[in-house]
C-alpha cells in the first residue's frame, strides 16, 4: 500500500507556475518523488500478487478435490442403497420361491398318504414263493 504524507505542495509549485519553465517536468517535483511507489513497493506488490494467484490457485485445486470427493461419496452412498433394496427384493423372491417349493412339498406328503392309505384298503399284494403266496391265500380266503 502506498503511504503519503498529507502535506502542501503549494509553496514549491508557485514559482513554476509563475515562472512558466518551457523545461519543467513533473518529476522535478518532490510531490513526484514522495508519491511514486519505490522498486522496493513494486516488487513486494509484485510478490504479493504472485503469492495470491498462487493461494487462489491452491483453493481452486481444493475446491476440485472436495466436490470429486463428495461426487463420490454421494455415489458410493446410491450403490449401498441399490444393493440394500436388490437384496430385499431378491430375498423377497427367494422367500416366494422358498414358499412355492415347501407348499409343493406339502402337497406331494399328503398325496402320497392319500395314495398310501387306499393302496393298502384295495391293492393288497404278496410277493414270494408259491408256496409262501398259498398259505398267504389261505388265511385272506378263510379268515
């Protein structure tokens, strides 16, 4: 930042206005000198621009960084969610499947006692020798 110090110039520019010098140059003046910032104040100035590109530089990069890292994580926390709600409809599915499977199951145990029961009131058979099978024809004929 450039400093100045308040000060009258008036005194030291009334004899150049009065004398109207064809060879007068603004920089004759100590106004000129006082005001104009050193090389010292141009180069910090300098340095100081440099630094803040460098810093907004910086921020940029962060600012990139954090939005990649929250895109991210916003994406990773939609994948969980699809995979949470796949696996409640594939276990809805499998438990359909499941329900489907032990009903047909059930079904076919009691189809098969049904089928049981009236094989042994009205299919009785015997296997064996001849003479096995007679005796076997006896007791079912006389008792």
């Amino acid at each position: 930042m450039i400093k100045t110090q308040l000060r009258d110039f008036h005194e030291e520019m009334k004899p150049l206005l009065e004398t109207q010098d064809p060879t007068f140059k603004p920089e004759h003046l100590s106004m000129w000198s006082e005001s104009l910032p050193s090389e010292q104040t141009q180069a910090t100035h300098g340095h100081q621009l440099v630094s803040c590109d460098e810093k907004i530089d910086e921020l940029t990069v962060n600012q990139c960084r954090l939005q990649f890292e929250a895109d991210s994580l916003s994406l990773a926390r939609d994948a969980a969610q699809l995979a949470r709600l796949f696996g409640e409809e594939s276990k809805t599915e499998r438990a359909g499947r499941l329900a489907k499977v032990c009903h047909l199951r059930q079904e076919n145990q009691i189809g098969s006692n049904l089928v049981q029961k009236h094989m042994e009131k009205a299919c009785r058979f015997r296997c064996g020798s001849i003479g096995d099978l007679q005796v076997e024809l006896g007791k079912a004929m006389g008792g």
